[in-house]
C-alpha cells in the first residue's frame, strides 16, 4: 500500500463542505492512501477554523494564510502552534483585472516576514505574476524551501522556480489541462515536488464535475506515474518524502514503532 500526503486543500471550509461530508470524505482518503492531510487558510479566520479542524483529528495539520485576493481587508495575528506547519496560502493574484498589485505585494511581504519570524516554510499560491513575485521573494533572505502550489505556468519559469529551489505542487490542473510546463519532465523531477488536491478545487481526471475531495491524490499520482515513467509506489514514496522534508510532518509509522520499542 502506498501512503500520500495532500498538501494543500480546504476541507476545513464550511463554504464548501459540511461536517458530514469532510468526514465522510476523510474515510475516503484513508481508503485510497492518503494518510495526513494539510488543510490551508486563506484569511485569519479560515486558518483559525483550519487549525480547529486539525485539533479534532491526528493526521490534518494547519496553515496559516492570507490569500493576495484579500490584500485590501486583513489582519495578521499568528503565533507558534500545534500542528502549524506553514504560512500560507500567500503569494501574488494578477488573474482577475482590478487587482491591487502594491496591496497584494505589501501583504506578501508581511507574510513572508511572518514565515520568517515563525521558522516555517510556505505555500505560494502565484497567478500571472511570477516575475513580481521572484523580485519580491529576492529581497528575503531567510525563506525556508517552500512550494509553489498548483503550478501552470510557462516551462521556462518552472525552470527558474526549480534552479531557485522552489518545490512544485501538482493537483488536478496538470490531469486535465495539458499544460506546456509538464512536457518533457523527466523522472528527477520527482524530487522536486508534492501532490495536493486543492480540494473542492480542480477536481483530477477522470472524476471532473464532481466536487474535489483528498481521496482524489490517488488520481494524481496515477498521472504523474504515466508522465514520469516511474512506478506509483515511486511517486507516494518520493512525494511523501518531499512533504515531509519540507513540512516536517511526522511519520505516523515511525512515531508507532519508536514508540513500541520504547516498550519493548
Ligand atoms: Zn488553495
């Protein structure tokens, strides 16, 4: 059996999902292998829901963030916690026009000092501004290995993103869109990234229409095994690998066997 992380999704979000149906969908996930779950805040209050939801159940650990897209309205209160493993989602949304770019940027820079200030790693949520966000990135020093979640854009810039050190998630988006920057990967790049769902977002092939859940990394992973050419047990190994690298989640299995030799 193959074991997964899915780094980053909104389980926790009462917007999209009800107390029974995150449940339910978390049996699921146990059944098809991913076994923790990262759930993402994306404002002070949904990170603060994420964590409440992590406290209820051993494997979900928490973020905390606040998404570009709320760059003219927040507050930031975060401290060291239990189960906080990253700051995010953060990053730079050029997508939609009326964007605020120096709102957007001044948030981030708040945030990646916040990363700094906590010792955690982040999760970047970048959209049509790549070039804004490496200039503003450049001017912190002290970021820890992070990740570029739901990556799509150009080959050139998962390039740079890669030379620069970034990790790279890969969610549903990659099964279904035929993304330029996924062509030609070769099996290294295995070391370079983590699976997440993004869940209820960018639902994977083959079960487009219905609501992402994190039982859906199975797909995932599936697709990246074809892409690479290497084995599924490959890619859960590596990318649970890769997660917990740069998360620091714990391995629920040797928690459990230092545990029973403590007792033995
Ligand atoms: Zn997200």
């Amino acid at each position: 059996m193959s074991y997964f992380i899915d780094t980053h999704c909104h389980l926790h979000d009462r917007e999209f999902f009800t107390e029974n149906q995150a449940e339910a969908m978390l049996k699921t996930a146990k059944s098809r292998g991913v076994e923790q779950i990262v759930c993402i805040g994306t404002s002070h209050e949904d990170s603060l829901n994420a964590k409440d939801f992590a406290k209820l159940h051993k494997d979900i650990f928490w973020t905390y963030g606040i998404h570009p897209e709320s760059s003219n309205n927040y507050n930031i209160k975060c401290e060291k916690s239990n189960k906080l493993i990253a700051i995010g989602e953060i990053g730079l949304d050029y997508h939609y026009s009326g964007y605020n770019r120096s709102a957007q940027i001044k948030l981030f820079e708040q945030m990646l000092q916040l990363s700094i200030d906590l010792g955690l790693p982040c999760s970047f949520h970048v959209r049509d501004a790549l070039p804004d966000f490496f200039a503003v990135i450049k001017n912190f020093s002290n970021i820890k290995p992070s990740v570029l979640h739901s990556f799509s854009d150009s080959k050139e810039n998962l390039e740079y993103a890669l030379s620069h050190g970034f990790y790279i998630g890969i969610n549903g988006l990659a099964t279904f869109a035929n993304l330029s920057c996924y062509k030609d990967l070769t099996s290294d790049f295995i070391d370079r990234c983590v699976l997440e769902t993004d869940a209820p977002f960018l639902t994977p092939y083959p079960n487009r229409g219905k609501i992402n859940e994190p039982g859906n990394i199975a797909d995932i992973a599936r697709w990246l095994s074809h892409k690479l050419g290497v084995s599924e047990a490959k890619v859960a190994e590596k990318t649970t690998k890769n997660a917990r690298k740069i998360f620091h989640i714990p391995n629920p299995k040797s928690a459990e066997s230092s545990a029973r030799a403590e007792l033995s």
